[in-house]
C-alpha cells in the first residue's frame, strides 16, 4: 500500500512532465486500479508493454524527484504543521509558543 501512496504522490507532482500515452497508462494502473491485463486489453498492447510502461514511469517520476525532492519537501511540511497543530491545541505556553514561532519559521526559510 505505501507504493501506492508513493506513487500516486510522486504523480501528483510530477505527472504532467510524462507524455499523454505515459499519464494515461499510469493512471490507468496506480490511479484507477487497474490490472495489467485490463490496460492492455484496452489500450490493444501487450501486457508486458504496460508493465514495461510503468516501470519507466516510475523511474522517471522517482528521478525527478531525487533531483528536485518536492515530495520529500511537501512531507516534511505537512508534518510541521501537523505538530504546530497539536502544540496549539496543547496549553499554550511559552516553550510551546517559542516550538510554534520556530517550526513556523523553518518552514518559511525552506520555501
């Protein structure tokens, strides 16, 4: 299941840099659930074209990634404002308020 999310984030970000024939069968596949037999039946192409397909997605969308780490990014985001949110829901302190003003501003200086 964590490929999935994986992947599926992966082409959130970057799905729009495939070609129209590569997003189709991407999301035909990680997207829409659908087998490799189904794919290529519809598409009228092997199944090992699809499978082929979508291993050279996968390595392209994960390139991107390594070069420009949106994701990766994007995560350790969520996760900040993820625990920003519990210390604000927690009694308000000053060692609290201070993590908060911290967090808020590390993630001002990542982006």
């Amino acid at each position: 299941m964590k490929d999935v999310y994986k992947s599926s984030m992966l082409y959130d970000f970057y799905g729009e840099l495939l070609t129209e024939h590569q997003k189709e069968i991407y999301e035909d596949f990680i997207l829409n659930d659908y087998s490799l037999g189904e794919i290529a039946q519809e598409r009228g192409i092997s199944r090992q074209g699809v499978h082929d397909m979508v291993k050279r997605c996968d390595r392209i969308l994960n390139g991107y990634e390594e070069k420009l780490h949106l994701v990766e990014r994007f995560s350790k985001t969520k996760e900040d404002v993820r625990r920003i949110c519990q210390l604000a829901d927690s009694d308000i302190n000053q060692k609290n308020i201070s993590e908060i003003k911290m967090i808020a501003q590390e993630i001002l200086d990542n982006y």
